[in-house]
C-alpha cells in the first residue's frame, strides 16, 4: 500500500506502486489534461515517473511557475531538436527556462537570422505532430562521456566534466535527439500548443568573453495561443514604450561609446530626474532621515575591513592615488559606517536614519549593458539605519511603509520576497537565523504576503525584496531592505547602553527606487513617456495662432511660473496644426492655443494629452487647476 499526500492535506492510498500521471488522473480528468509534471517530497519529477514508498505529491500545472519553467524548458529541446535536423553540423550549447520563455545556444557555422525562424518553427511544428515522448536516461560520468564525445557534442563534455563522480547525470532522447539534462520535461512533444521564435543573438559560451560566441535564439510558449497572443501584444506594447527609444524621441538622456554604461542626462531628463528626488527628499524629511554624501573613490583597506574585496572584488573598479590602492565605490555602505564612527552615541540617540544619494560604478560586461536598465555607474538611494535591537521591528515597520507612500504616487503596485543566506556569506548561522526571524516577523505582524527566496540574501544579511509591477504586468525589483549583523561587528560600532556598557548597534541598508538611473528607465517605460504632470518636464505648452497673440501668451507665461509651473511658448512661425502635432509627440500634459476668441475672453484654449480637447477656459480657472494638480500629485 502506497500513501500518497496531496497539496491539500488530502491522503490517496493505492495498492502498488503508481505514477504521478496516474495520480492526477485519479484526482480529476481535468488535472490529467494540464498536468506537465509532478512534485514528490518537494522534488520536480516527469509524469511517468513511479513511486513505491508513502510520500508527499504536488501536480505541477502551467499555473505554477515550476510549470511554466519545465514547459518552457521543454520547448527549448524542442527547438534544439529542429535546429539540429536543420543543420547536422550544429554543436549544442544549453537551452533553459527563462522569464517569460526559453533559449538555446548554438555553435554553428552558419549565421542565423529572424528570416530562419520560419524554417525552424516549421520543423519545429512537425516535431510536435510526431508525439515524441520525452525518455529520460541515466548514466555514469564516464559513460556521459564517451557517449556525448562519440556525438561531437563538446560543450556537453565539458560541463558533464565539472561534475563530480557522485552526481547522477541524466540526459533526454526525442527520437534520435539526444540532451545533457536533469529534466523534468512535458510527457510529449504534443503538449506544446504554442510558441514563437523571438530573436536571435550573440552569447559568450558559460559568459565568458574568452570563450566562444555562440548563436542564441531566443522564444516564447504557452499551453493556448490565446495566451501567446496575449504575451507577443503585451511584447509589442513593450517595443513602444522602449526607454531607450522614447529617451532620445523626448530628449531625455543618451548613451555614448566614449563612456560605455554610464549615462549622459539631457535638460529635460535632468527635470524628470529632479523631480522625482525632491520628492525623495520630501518623503525622507518627513520620516525623520538626515541626508550624507560620503566619498566617491576610499582606500583599498576599507573595502577589505568590509567584506567587499572578498566577496565583490571583481565587479569594482581600482585606482592608485600616492602609490595606494583605491577603489571607486560599488555600494555607499562603508562610507555611511565611517560617518558613523566620527561621534560616540548613547542608546537615547537611536534609531539614527543616515540617507545617500550615492553615486557607485561597477563593472558590468558590454553585452549586458541596456539603456538605463543595465549601466556601470549609477546613484542608489541609499539610507543606513542604526539602531538598538528591539527597535528592529518598528523600524523596518516604518521602512515598509514609507516605500509604500513612495511606490503609492506612481501608481506601482508589489510584490514581497524574503531572501535568505547565500552561500557566499559572512557571519555564524546563529546569526543569520537571528536576522532571518527578525524581518519574517515584521512581515507576519504586518499581514503582508511574502514569498521565501532561499540562498539569495546579501553577503552581509538577508533582505526584503519589492517586485514591482509596471503598466504592461512586468516585474522590477526595486525597493530592498537587508538586515545587517555584520558591517557593525567589523567596523566596531559602539553605544553606551542603560548599563553604561559599550554594545554593538544594528544596521538596516535599504533602498526605495533602487538605482535611481533603472528607476527612470522603469517610470518612462510605465508610462509609456507620459508622465503624470507633477514629474513631467514640460508641463504647458502655449501656441499663439499669428504674432499678434505672442504679448498675451508671454504674459500667461509669467503667471504659469510665478506658480512654479513649466511652461514653453512656441511662437515660431508655423501652423497651429503643426505645433499640435509635435506638442503630442512630445507628450505635453496641456496644449494651450491663444487666437483673438482666446485673447477677447481673456481664456485659453485647452487641449488635454490624456482627455483631448477642453476648449475655451477662463486662464485663471486653468491655471489654478494645474497648479493644484501638481501639489497633488496626481
């Protein structure tokens, strides 16, 4: 008798050993359908895979992201499968799950193009109408090996040499297709309804720029095409809102060869950008945060006391200042503990709230740099707060809802992660556990929902990670909060306490927006560069229709930034339709048009980027209405 039980608390008992397709279709018909693999004892297995022994069984659907994953993965031997029938020359590179869909790495002599995704989709197809179940195999070290240089198949050699004696490799046939995999897999190729080659690109093999550049196509799949349809619009939308695209079209920043990754803020970015952290700083005034700005190049020896240089050495930039080692900095943490060491503090001092605009540089590879999305310098709002231990929990508290207030205005809604210790960390376990309970009960108490990201803390302590969720459903991570045990122990931060003894405070590193620099490129893409009016660069834009409405134009002007609003007159000599068109390419919240009507009715004549045409408004009741729309934010 074997007992299995289920997701629900619920217990099956069958008489013999049984697999977990058999399992589903006990639970229902329509589980059976979706099904793409299982979960046994927290273990992702394929469908046919048997059991004999009492255990805990999950049905894994597409629902899940387990099951977006083995589906994804699925299509990517899948494609692998084509390509190689396409061109039997092909060496195999990997191929896993991505977010929102899968790749694979070719090294193949011929140069692939989108104008190749036909042919490959097509074959792709065929091997879908040939129901080709996936087999899963299992073989020793050596005889992956032998059978996968016997094919030529010399990445797949090497990465099963990395692996030591003891780990079980298993690869998958379709057919005569052969791969290096853990698996688990979709039971059949027929399982995959819908999919759709997306691009095609360069990639260094394991990312390394020594090794080969392998051929990268990238795609997409999904159980319904109702579901692909709805991912290649969402994809569509997303080319328009392009920062990068709409960055130049607003003549917000630009990036440039002579300095790779690092980018150059135009006017009007400068305003969005301003805009955005004056507003930071009102926030923080209010939460009781002082502002610092600590150096931006510091000793190598800091960096060593710190942790850095052990654990982040190679993303840091060096220079050498009266034959000594410097380093630009990567994170504004050291420098808030040197600020912190320049007084002596009592328990009464607490909890001391230290807020950086920091600007950091670290090294990223030039075929990852994007935009603004993706850069080797930018400014992170950091803030560093020090406290007594049983402040903790009002303090992180207080952290979360101020990243609300702040996400709130822009219309963000999120996520909520709990990333617990990597395996590249400082500190006992006693501590980390210690750091761990701490913020998990601060989320519990608040009754907000989380999800646990094992192994993916800090070096230093684990975090709090807020997903955000743009306009088009995409997730950022932005707003972090990270525990800190550590940085104090290694700096020697001190207080007196009621006792009169010196103790150890304890730090809270966080950050609202994140890298300011992604944050913009975030906001342009959210809002597709149509801000909201209170960040927009340009607020108001007036167009005399002749010459002779320039003087009233000039004089609404005056009254607009007596109020602070940012306004242009375009009184160039060009047709009114014109203006029109390029103030709405320039997404201008308001259009003002001033003829003799205009100028008569001492008005204006409102047109509206997100409600249209207004018409004639008194120029008082319209500038009152925009100056309280921006003190409003809304």
């Amino acid at each position: 008798m074997v007992k299995v039980t289920l997701k629900d608390g619920s217990v099956k008992e069958f008489e013999d050993e049984v697999s977990i397709y058999e399992i589903a279709k006990s639970i229902s018909s329509r589980l059976v359908k979706e099904a793409i693999a299982g979960k046994v004892d927290g273990k992702l297995v394929d469908l046919d895979k048997t059991i004999s022994h009492d255990c805990t069984v999950d049905i894994i659907t597409f629902d899940s992201e387990e099951g977006k994953e083995v589906f994804r993965h699925s299509a990517a031997h899948i494609m692998a499968q084509a390509v190689t029938e396409l061109y039997p020359d092909v060496k195999l590179g990997i191929g896993p799950s991505i977010k929102d869909g899968f790749y694979y790495d070719f090294d193949l002599g011929a140069k692939l193009s989108p104008e190749d995704f036909g042919k490959i989709e097509d074959k792709m197809q065929e091997i879908i109408k040939r129901d080709i179940k996936f087999e899963r195999n299992i073989l020793s070290k050596q005889e992956a090996i032998e059978m996968f240089k016997n094919k030529g198949e010399d990445y797949k050699v090497e990465l099963i040499s990395d692996l030591s004696e003891d780990d079980e490799i298993s690869y998958y046939k379709q057919q005569d297709f052969i791969d290096l995999c853990a698996g688990p897999h979709i039971p059949s190729s027929k399982r995959l309804k819908a999919f759709k080659l997306l691009s095609v690109a360069g990639a260094y093999w394991r990312g390394d720029e020594k090794n080969p550049m392998l051929q990268r196509i990238y795609g997409t799949a999904f159980p319904k095409k109702k579901l692909l349809d709805e991912h290649l619009y969402k994809l569509e939308e997303a080319k328009k809102r392009d920062h990068r695209k709409l960055g130049k079209q607003l003549d917000l920043f630009s990036v440039n060869d002579e300095a790779p990754g690092m980018p150059f803020y135009h006017a009007k970015g400068m305003v969005l950008r301003n805009e955005v952290l004056n507003y930071w700083r009102e926030k923080h005034n209010e939460y009781g945060y002082n502002e610092i700005q600590t150096p931006i190049m510091m000793n190598q020896r800091l960096w060593e006391q710190s942790g850095h240089w052990e654990n982040y050495r190679e993303n840091m930039y060096f220079s050498e200042v009266d034959e000594e080692n410097f380093a630009i900095k990567p994170m504004n943490c050291p420098g808030a503990m040197l600020i912190y060491q320049n007084k002596h503090y009592s328990y009464r001092d607490f909890p001391i709230r230290m807020a950086e605009l920091g600007l950091v540089h670290r090294r990223e590879l030039s075929g990852t740099l994007h935009g603004l999305m993706r850069v080797r310098s930018f400014t992170q709002d950091d803030a560093h707060i020090f406290m007594l231990p049983d402040q903790i929990e009002d303090e992180i508290s207080s952290i979360i809802q101020l990243i609300d207030d702040i996400y709130s205005v822009f219309g963000f809604k999120y996520k909520l992660e709990l990333s617990t210790k990597p395996e590249k960390a400082i500190g006992s376990d006693e501590i980390w556990d210690k750091a761990i309970d701490a913020l998990k009960s601060v989320l519990i108490n608040k009754k907000l929902d989380f999800e646990v990201n094992e192994g993916d803390g800090a070096f230093y302590g684990p975090k709090i990670d807020f997903h955000l969720e743009d306009s088009l459903g995409r997730s950022w991570q932005c707003g972090t909060i990270q525990l800190d045990f550590m940085l104090p122990e290694r700096f020697k931060l001190t207080y007196v306490g009621e006792d009169g003894e010196k103790h150890r405070p304890v730090v809270v590193h966080r950050v609202v927006l994140g890298a300011v620099d992604r944050f913009l490129g975030l906001l342009i893409e959210h809002y597709a560069g149509a801000f909201p009016l209170w960040i927009a660069p340009e607020q108001v834009r007036l167009m005399p229709i002749s010459d002779k409405h320039n003087n009233y134009c000039r004089a609404i002007k005056k009254q607009l930034e007596v109020h602070g609003v940012r306004v242009k007159l375009d009184d160039r000599n060009e047709k009114v339709g014109y203006k029109i068109r390029e103030g709405q390419l320039n997404k201008i919240p308001f259009m003002l048009i001033v003829g003799d009507k205009e100028v008569e009715q001492n008005g204006v004549n409102v047109r509206s980027r997100d409600k249209g045409e207004l018409g004639l408004v008194d120029k008082n009741d319209f500038i009152h209405k925009v100056t309280e729309e921006i003190k409003s934010k809304k």
